[in-house]
C-alpha cells in the first residue's frame, strides 16, 4: 500500500526568546499526554511574546494566559503562557492583540511578568499546542534547544486530501469514509462527544460545561452557532433544550460518560463553571428586563449548586425509608448500634448539606470552593447547633427569636438545627465570596494572601450571614413554603389535581430547579413534604406514556428509546421520556399529564404525605412514615398505580398514532425571559 501524500508545512515559530522543550517534558498532564493535540514548550528568558503561526486570532483568554490562532491551512494553534496561570486572573500578562487581528509568526502578542509568575507559585512554560491534530496534522517536527523569539523551531506537516477530516475541520466533527466509517479514529463516547461539540459550534464556543442527572450542559459564547437539529439527531443524543443561559444536550443514562468525553476533548474549558466575567446575555433596558435576567440568573444558580447533588439525595432518601421499613418489622430499633450506623449513613448528607451546597455553589460562581464549604461547616457546626435549641435567655422580636449573640449582637438562628439541612443561605454565602474573593486578591501581598485572605473571608462572609443574611433568606423561604403547605391544607385534592397535571410542564422550561429547594426545606422542617408526593406521581406519570409507546410502536429504534425512558421516570428522572418521546410525537405528553392530574387527584384525596427526597416507584421506601406505617404508604401504591393506568391507556390508545413515528414532530422554542427550551 502506498503512503498518502501529504499536505502542505506550517513553520511553527517561537513565542518567547528561551529553551525550547519536548511536549512530553511540560509541567502539565494533561497538555503533556497530548490530550489537547501535539505540540512543544518553551521555558522563557524573559517575557517578551510574539506569534508562532502566520493566522488569525481567534480566542483570547479574558485572563490573558492563553491565546487561540487559526491559519490559512486550517491548522489551530492554542498558545497557552505558563501552567495553572488562570488562577492569576490576568495579572501577569499584558496582551496587545484581539480577536480578529490577522498576525504574522514574530509578531510582537504583549509580555508576561514572569517573576510574578513564579512568585505566584507557577510555571512559567510557554506551550505552543495544535488543537486539531487528529484531522489536521499528518506529523511535527521540533528542534530543541536554544531559540529567539520569532525563530523557527518546528515544522508541521499537514494531512493530504486523501488523509484529512472532511466537514467541521478542527472541531473533532464526526468524519467518515466511503465505507461509512469514521476516519478520525473516534469511538464510543468520545465520538458522541466530538458530534456534540462540532454541532455547538466547536471547542472555541464553549465557555464552560457541567451536567445533571440526564443533561450535558453547556454555557456558550454564542448559541445562534449550534446547530440543534444536527445536535439532537446525532446517535446517543435525545434532545437539545435552551434554559438559564444554558444549551442543554439531554443523553440520558449515559450522560456521565459523554459529560467525561467532553471534558476531555475541552481541557481548557472551565467543568462546572461559569465564567464570571463575561455576561451571558444582553445587559436589559428595562425593569422587567432586569426582573427577568434576575430570575434567570437566580435558576442558574441553583441549578448549578443542586445537580451535583441530586443523585445524592435520591440515594440518602432512599436509605432513610428503608431504615424506617426496617424499624418498622423490628429488624433494628432505634437503640441499636446498628440503627445508628444506618441514620448516619442517611442523615449525613441532609445535615451537612451547608458543607456539600458550599463548595458546589462556589465553583458554580466562581468563589474558592473550599473556603465556602468550611463557611457552611460554620452553619451546621455542632455547638452552633446546639445554641438554636436554647430557650433561656432568648428575646422575641415581633415573631423573630433571638437565641445568641455575637459580640453583644443578638442572632437569630432558626430552632432546631441552626442552618443544617439548609440550602439558601450557604448559596448567599457563596455569592459574598465571589464578590470579597477578588477585592481580597488586589488588596493583599501576594506573600500574606495564602493566609489571611481566607481567614478575612471566612470571618466576613460567616458573620454576614449569621447577623443578616441568613436569617432574612430563612424568612423568605420558611414563608414559601408555608404558603405552598396552606394552599395544600386549603384543597389538597385540587392542589394535587393542578400540581400533578401541570409540573412536568416546569420541567421543560428549567423551574422546577426553583422547586427543588423547597422540597428540602420541607424535608428538613417539619420533615415531610406534601408537595414531593404530588410531583412523584407525575413522574410515574411520564413513564406510562413511554412505556405504551415501548409496547405498541414497530420501531426498533423507538422501542430501544422508549425502554430506558420508561424505566428512567419511574426511577423518578422523566427527561429521556419527555425529550425523547412524549414531546416529540403526537399528544403523548398531554396524555401523560393527564395520568399526572389523576395520580396528584388521588395523592390529594388520599392525604398521601411523603418523608424522603426520592420519588417515582424506586422511592417508595420515602412513603414510610419513620413513626410507624400509615395510610401514606398504601395511597402512594393505590395514586401511582393509578396516574400508571390512566396514563398508558391514554397514551396507548389516543396519545399517537405510528404515522407520528415516520416522521418527528417539532416542538418550536419558547421564550421566557433569556430562555429558549426547545424540544425537538
């Protein structure tokens, strides 16, 4: 067999005057293994720094240590100026450069402060790597040693026509040959990650991504550049949903697994975090505008700080209602060592929840998530705890108790348990910091700051909370949900009627993420939740329309969706059925909501009350009154059972017909405020 004829070579130039390096010898891992592209370091002699390509600028990172280029050929050269120098936010560098600019290999870039670097604890390599190496780079050539700014060190040798990737050049597109195979050596995972990234508009318009229990979810610089219809026809992809500010690609199961491929075809893309310092949307001009943004902002927050977790709570829920059966057949009781293993085990995550919250809500505003959690341990500390309980020497105030003091400033910290099991305050905690964070960065020495920066924050932000915060966010959330627990002791049974008709609807647009929260504030005080029980007949609801789908639809691809989905939702997690089924064919989500008044009816009327986080039939151990067995548990079986028959038959017989699956129904973007869900 011949050797393909190559393409064309790209002189790669210096960018700094110094030694240049093999890329196996950076200081870095993950640019070392080569898992960004191939490439070469150079370590400075000074910081003057000028390109390595003839190109364009294509990226330049708000904090000035990295910087992107695009050359005639096609070839992507990323620039990045030392190792971990993102957490120097800009301070070392002075860039002279923009997006746009056309430059030539010599060009002067700016400089870097190379003695700040290194007081700062960092490496101070230059590292020159070709992003597109798989479809682009047929071989690089490096000369090490000695080397000026602006001197050829290296020689990149294109792919021929016959080698190269055809579509989305450089964004890791799929690429196949005639045979229908993909010729970019891509599988798996990493080959649905590569999809989904070339359809959102490649590596250079992601800002940052995270995900949830079904969804990829990524912060982009610019959504009219992806594609939806592209995104959500590729093959492990359900759906493509706007929310928040956020281009939500719904996987499914396996969204872990094509979260981790993403990340790591994106390892200069912050995981989990926004970039704080670029906005999102269009700053408003109106009241309503800045109301809407304010809501938007809020939902992306919370979401942010609780997808994390979720899993964790479904799975603490359970365990508490299987320690509750367990006490109820006289397994355990309650003074058995074994008992109080158990509790631990369950209990651990609600009471520390401040401590978890803390650090995820951090890295989702951009605060050190390691001081806030401690800021949260704060909150749930045992002798803080134990002043909430005092009834000595406490001064009312209207309805408000004050039970401590802080420096002669009397507190009030909400009964029981001080703020663990708390979720809003620690989120206000972590926006002080992200706000104190940076003033602290400016103000102190670099040789004090390790030290007495976070000792300043912990102090500032934990006593903002405990005079001021705290108690005013305990107020307005214990005040919703008392609302919502009134509306419930008006009409239960109509309250179930409208909530389980409706709720999944929140779903589609993001806002059960505000619900969410509520939840566990019920959960921790008075510790059950009416309106949990509500919602978890809606999800069983969801998976009745999916599973009449499964078992009257010829299509083998449906029925492979429809399996998975229908077992999803009466896990008690409804997104693959609702993106991948209910709302893209026929009338099966207004069935499915039909099934969902009928079983949040029958909650209603039954009284059903709910003790656990965990819904759908998976959380039925939820259902267990931890006092003794009641009439909860046999209606959660009698409304379940119910929302399942009502749904099914509904779906089965009106909800579709098998024309529907010939071809797919569009459901069109609707806006509210800066969002635009969309379900294909």
């Amino acid at each position: 067999m011949s050797e393909p004829d190559h393409g064309p070579e790209v002189l790669i130039a210096s960018p700094v005057t110094g030694t240049v390096i093999d890329l196996a010898d950076v200081p870095d891992p993950v640019f070392s293994s080569k898992a960004v592209g191939d490439g070469l370091g150079v370590e400075p002699d000074d910081g003057a720094i000028v390109s390595p390509v003839d190109a364009t600028i294509t990226m330049v990172a708000g904090t000035g240590h990295a910087i992107g280029f695009k050359s005639e050929s096609g070839l992507e050269v990323l620039l990045h100026l030392g190792v971990d120098t993102v957490e120097l936010e800009g301070a070392p560098f002075d860039l002279s450069v923009k997006v746009g600019d056309a430059v030539k290999a010599g060009d002067s870039l700016g400089t870097m402060d190379l003695e700040a670097v290194r007081a700062a604890g960092k490496a101070t390599t230059a590292i020159v790597v070709l992003t597109n190496t798989i479809t682009h780079l047929a071989g690089l050539s490096v000369t090490t040693g000695k080397t000026e700014a602006g001197a050829a060190i290296a020689t990149a040798t294109l792919k021929g026509e016959d080698e190269a990737s055809t579509g989305a050049a450089g964004t890791g597109a799929e690429v196949s040959g005639a045979d229908g195979e993909r010729t970019d050596g891509l599988t798996g995972f990493d080959a649905t990650a590569a999809d989904i990234i070339a359809g959102i508009g490649g590596p250079d318009n992601v800002r940052s991504v995270l995900h949830c229990i079904t969804r990829v979810r990524f912060y982009l610089k610019d959504e009219s550049l992806a594609d939806d219809e592209a995104v959500a026809d590729l093959d492990g992809v359900i759906d493509v949903a706007k929310a928040g500010g956020q281009y939500q690609v719904v996987i499914g199961p396996d969204v872990v697994d094509v979260y981790d491929a993403v990340v790591a075809q994106l390892p200069d893309v912050g995981a989990g975090e926004q970039d704080a310092d670029v906005e999102l949307v269009e700053r408003p001009t109106t009241l309503w505008g800045w109301v809407k943004l304010g809501f938007s902002s809020l939902i992306g927050v919370i979401t942010g700080s609780m997808i994390p977790v979720v899993g964790m709570l479904a799975a603490s829920g359970i365990l508490k209602g299987l320690l509750a059966l367990l006490m109820q057949y006289e397994v355990v009781t309650e003074a058995s060592n074994t008992y109080h293993f158990i509790d631990a085990m369950s209990s651990s995550m609600f009471f520390f929840l401040p401590i978890i919250i803390g650090f995820t809500a951090a890295k989702r505003l951009g605060a050190d998530p390691i001081v806030v959690a401690i800021i949260g341990g704060v909150l749930c500390y045992p002798s803080v705890v134990d002043m909430s309980k005092n009834t000595d020497d406490v001064i009312t105030v209207g309805r408000t108790v004050f039970n401590s003091d802080f420096f002669g400033i009397p507190v009030s910290l909400p009964a029981g348990n001080a703020y663990a099991y708390s979720i809003f305050p620690i989120i206000v905690g972590a926006w002080l910091a992200s706000k104190i964070e940076p003033w602290l960065k400016k103000t102190l020495p670099a040789v004090i700051r390790p030290i007495f920066g976070p000792l300043i924050e912990i102090f500032v932000v934990s006593a903002l909370i405990l005079l001021v915060f705290g108690p005013a966010v305990m107020l307005v959330s214990g005040g919703i949900a008392a609302v919502i627990n009134a509306i419930l002791s008006v009409n239960y049974t109509l309250a179930g009627l409208l909530i389980g008709g409706f709720y999944q609807c929140l779903v589609i647009f993001g806002l059960h993420w505000a619900v969410i929260p509520i939840i566990s504030s019920e959960l921790a005080s008075p510790g059950y939740s009416h309106l949990n029980a509500i919602v978890s007949a809606t999800m069983i609801a969801q998976g009745g329309g999916a599973l009449a789908v499964w078992l009257r639809v010829r299509d083998a691809r449906i029925k492979r969706m429809a399996a998975p989905a229908t077992i999803s939702a009466f896990c008690g997690v409804t997104e693959p059925a609702m993106y991948g089924l209910n709302l893209k064919y026929g009338r099966i989500f207004i069935t499915a909501s039909i099934g969902g008044a009928v079983g949040g009816l029958l909650t209603g009327l039954l009284n059903v009350n709910m003790w656990g986080f965990t819904g759908g039939f998976v959380g039925f151990p939820s259902f267990v009154n931890p006092d003794g067995m009641d009439s909860s548990f046999t209606g959660f079986w009698i409304a379940g059972a119910a929302a399942l028959l009502v749904s099914f038959l509904c779906t089965y017989f009106f909800g579709f017909k098998q024309a529907d699956f010939d071809k797919e129904r569009t459901v069109k973007k609707v806006r509210l405020g800066n969002r635009e869900p969309a379900a294909k």
